[in-house]
C-alpha cells in the first residue's frame, strides 16, 4: 500500500507566543522533524505541507531539504485544523491508497510507532496514535465542584499520526462539511462516519509542542537521538504480502537492492510473504516498484532490523 502523509503546520501558534511551525528545535525547524520521519520511511511516496501563506516557500525548502525523496506540495492552510487537513487531502495524489495525518508541533514522531499505526488500516477501519493517560481525571461543575471521577483505565490521550484509507479520509471529512461537524482530530470525523477506529499505543514522547517549555523538553529528547555513525547503515526488516505470481519479481526486486530474502512463508490463507532484510537507502522509489509488480492493493510493512557496517552496490 501507497501512503500519503499530510503534516498540518499551519496556525499562528498563540499559547507559544509567535508562530511555531519554523521554530528551530536541536539544530532544524521543529516541522522538519516529524518531515525527515516521514521522508526517510519507504512506504511512503507522497508529502503535503499545510501551512500559512507566507510560509510556503521556507516549508519547501523544509520538504527538498529534509525528504527529497518524496513528491511533495506545500499548500495554504485554512481558517481551522479541520480546514488545513482538507485542503492538505485535496492536494493528496490520488496514488496514495493510504493516508496520515500529523501535527508538525510534534517532532518526536518515531517510525516504529508509524508503521504500527498503518498496520491496523483496512477498508472502513482507521486508527491513531495514542498514550494511556496516567493521572486521574476529575469532572468539575461551573462552580469548580468535582462531580465525579473518570476510570483512567478507559481513557487515552490522542496523539498524531491519525491514519486511514485515503477514500475513507476523504468521505469523512466531506460528510462533516455537508453536516456542518466540526472536530479537532480527524480520528472524530472518522467515528462519526460510521469507521472503526483503533487506538495503537504510542510513545509519550509524541508530545505536542504547544509552550516554551514544550520545546525545550523536545529540544533535550532531540538532542540525546544519536546517528548511526557515517561508516555504518540501517537495515530494515521488509515484508511483503502478495500473490503467488509476484514472488519472484518482489525477490529480485530486494536483490536488486541489495537485499538479502530471509524467507518466503506459503503458509498464510490469503497470502505469501516475502520477507528481507533491505539498506534502508536502497528502498527510495519502493513503493511504487511495489505497487508495480504486485498490484495496487498488495501491502508491505517495513521496521529496523540492525546496523551493519556500510558496503557499495556490487
């Protein structure tokens, strides 16, 4: 599956005090972030940025800088969330069976917690980031009385990314136009649509940058995220669900990478997967190759496998 991400980095940020989007956090623009997350996951084909008119032409740089990669548009926001995120939709290429949604105040966005969020994606079924809330929640009348006391066991505070099917997406977000509904995730729109909608567990580092201080917790996180060093490489666990008719096109398609194919299980009802361990540098433009040999609606999940000392294509 294709997937679009949509980063929401519009708005004029009045908790922080000026406009966030551009505010650098440990050496990059805070939207960059959660861009280069996104850029460097090969399941991933298409960027739009959302974000205020006079931004434009700094987020491009952000997308050519931070995901060059990817086929990116920056796009004008709108006078809400809700309207920034349909505007991003609009400009979503129609490749894309999949799609997500993410603030760009959250920089702390990790790629194993978004590959777990698409994993749960299907027809009619969505799902979100999310934490389990730790403190107990007191409901309070006008008066400041408490007038009970809510089961924290039941309750989670909603994150970004927020992940469905692009057409589910899309007839979510014009059905609350038509009805007039408005709502500050996407996930509301989605359950309000009649869509199922999973709660994928998430690191709460995946905080929302709403204050100064915000940013400089983001900031010591950041700046603790160390690379691996220039003479070694990521290599990711690939696997692929697809028929009997593509495996060995998909095999040599990882080879060709330079890939390794660790197995192919046969056993599943619905489907063989190929599974490889692939140089995450190698798998740029994969998606589409994917979607080429295996069909538009054949899936494929990736996720870190190791480091391994760099080699040169043979």
């Amino acid at each position: 599956m294709r997937w679009g991400a949509i980063v929401v980095a519009a708005g004029r940020g009045e908790r922080f005090g000026r406009p966030k989007q551009l505010v650098e956090i440990a050496g990059r623009p805070m939207a960059a972030w959660s861009v280069g997350t996104f850029g460097a996951m090969p399941e991933i084909v298409d960027l739009v940025i959302v974000t205020e008119p006079e931004h434009i032409p700094a987020m491009r740089q952000v997308a050519q800088t931070y995901a060059p990669r990817l086929s990116a548009h920056v796009v004008a926001g709108g006078a809400t969330r809700q309207d920034s995120v349909r505007a991003g939709i609009a400009a979503l290429a129609p490749r894309c069976i999949g799609a997500l949604v993410h603030d760009g105040a959250r920089p702390l966005v990790a790629a194993r917690d978004v590959r777990a969020g698409m994993r749960v994606v299907r027809s009619a079924v969505a799902s979100l980031l999310a934490a389990p809330i730790v403190d107990t929640v007191k409901v309070v009348d006008a008066d400041g009385r408490v007038t009970r006391t809510l089961d924290r066991d039941a309750l989670w505070t909603a994150q970004t990314p927020q992940f469905a099917l692009a057409t589910d997406l899309r007839r979510a977000h014009a059905d609350a136009e038509r009805s007039g509904l408005t709502a500050t995730d996407d996930a509301t729109l989605l359950e309000r649509a009649g869509y199922d909608v999973v709660v994928v567990p998430s690191s709460n580092e995946n905080f929302k940058v709403t204050v100064a201080a915000d940013r400089d917790r983001a900031e010591e996180l950041l700046a603790t995220r160390t690379l691996p060093p220039i003479e070694e490489e990521e290599i990711l666990v690939v696997e692929a669900f697809v028929d009997a008719g593509a495996v060995e096109l998909v095999a040599r398609e990882f080879e060709a990478r330079r890939g390794r194919v660790d197995a192919i299980d046969r056993d599943l009802p619905d489907a063989i997967v190929v599974r490889a361990y692939v140089p995450a540098e190698d798998l740029r433009g994969f998606g589409d190759r994917f979607a080429a040999i295996a069909g538009e609606d054949a899936v494929f999940t990736a996720h870190h496998g190791h480091y391994a000392p760099r080699s040169t294509p043979s």
